[in-house]
C-alpha cells in the first residue's frame, strides 16, 4: 500500500486498490472461480486438486488420485444413468 494511502487489500493475493468497490470488482474477476476442484460427495470446494484429495481423505475417509477422482467426475458429467462403481 503506497505510503499515507489508506484502501483495501485483496486476502486472496494481496492485490491493493484504494476503491472498495473496484477491489471487491477484482476478487469477483479473478478470485471468484478459485475453488474450482468440487467434492464428490458434499458441496465443498477446493482451491487445488490436492486440496480435494485431502479433504476425500479426511472428511470421507477415501483415498483416490486425481485420476481416479477425474475419472469418476466425468461418469458424474455424463450422468447416462450406468452406474458402473
Ligand atoms: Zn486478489
Ligand atoms: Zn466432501
């Protein structure tokens, strides 16, 4: 923050701006879409895939790679009613 300014900081990426409204403009643009890795199972979201691996195994107790969790959000997608698992 530029010296005797006083503004808003991003918590996200510590982004600066003096106006409230062209920061919070700035967290919807770029911040918005930051937890794009969806749970499976819940509503939770994750910043990073591993992130998502984390939470499967704490909150679920399952283990799977990414692969494996690609894989099974795609049959999610596709939604064609065959329930192979
Ligand atoms: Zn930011
Ligand atoms: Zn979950």
């Amino acid at each position: 923050m530029p010296d005797g300014e006083v503004g808003f900081k991003c918590l996200e990426c510590g982004h600066w701006d003096r106006y409230l409204s062209k920061l919070r403009r700035h967290v919807a643009g770029r911040h918005s879409n930051s937890r794009p890795h969806a749970c499976l199972f819940c509503n939770h979201r994750s910043k990073t895939s591993s992130n998502r691996q984390v939470h499967l195994r704490i909150k679920h107790g399952v283990v799977l790679t990414n692969a494996q969790i690609e894989e099974m959000e795609r049959k999610k997608a596709e939604g064609g009613g065959q329930q192979t698992f």
